[in-house]
C-alpha cells in the first residue's frame, strides 16, 4: 500500500564502484548549467571542462555545479563527475570520466591550487 514511500535504489556501475573506493577525493564549484550541457561539452572534447568558469562556493551556493575528483594518491588514476547542486541539494549528475593527471591539475589551476604531478 505504501510502495511509493520505498525508496528506490541507485545502481552505480562498476566504474563508479571503483572510482568512489579510491583513497582521495577533492572537490570544486562551477557557474550553474544543466548536467545535459556540461556532458554534451566534456563528451565531445574532455578539456571543455577548462572552458566552465569556476566560483566561490560561499558566494554562490544557491546554484551550482559541483565537480568532484577521486584519485590515487600518485593520480595513477583520476575520475571526475559533474553534479547539479540547487541549495546544497543534489538535483542529477553526469556519468563519471576518467582524466589523466595533468587535466586534474588545469582543472585546479583554474581555483588557484596547483598540485604537484611528479612529472
């Protein structure tokens, strides 16, 4: 009778499995856009990324879009994921990328904190 009250449950692949079990995991915040349009730009090129202007989160943190990072701690392997945030709740995210070291670090670069890669 109270079926709709379940609540249903997400299954993650195994990719997002593994990428949510590494040992790091860092966080940045972008101008808001829809989950729909950052993946449309990062699927057709994955440095589109560099192109989304990043902001404050205690100036903006109505409406966001919340780019998170899990990594090795020799960034060996790095996943990111985009998340629409609307008053600190989550409203949809993208699937998960994997990247390479030295996109991480312009990623970061763009927020002011450079990372050392051990080119």
């Amino acid at each position: 009778m109270f079926e709709f009250l379940k609540k249903t449950k997400l299954v993650k692949s195994d990719e997002e499995k593994h990428a949510e079990s590494l040992p790091r995991t860092k966080k940045v915040q972008f101008e808001p856009m829809s989950v729909s349009d950052a993946e449309q730009q990062v699927d057709s090129d994955l440095r589109a990324v560099l192109g989304f202007m990043p902001v404050n989160y205690y100036a903006t943190k109505d409406k966001y879009l919340l780019c998170t990072f899990w990594y090795e701690e020799d960034y060996s392997e790095v996943f990111m994921r985009f998340e629409l945030r609307v008053d600190d709740l989550p409203r949809g995210h993208s699937k998960m990328y994997r990247i390479d070291k030295f996109l991480m670090r312009d990623i970061l670069r763009k927020f002011g904190q450079n990372i050392n890669i051990g080119e």
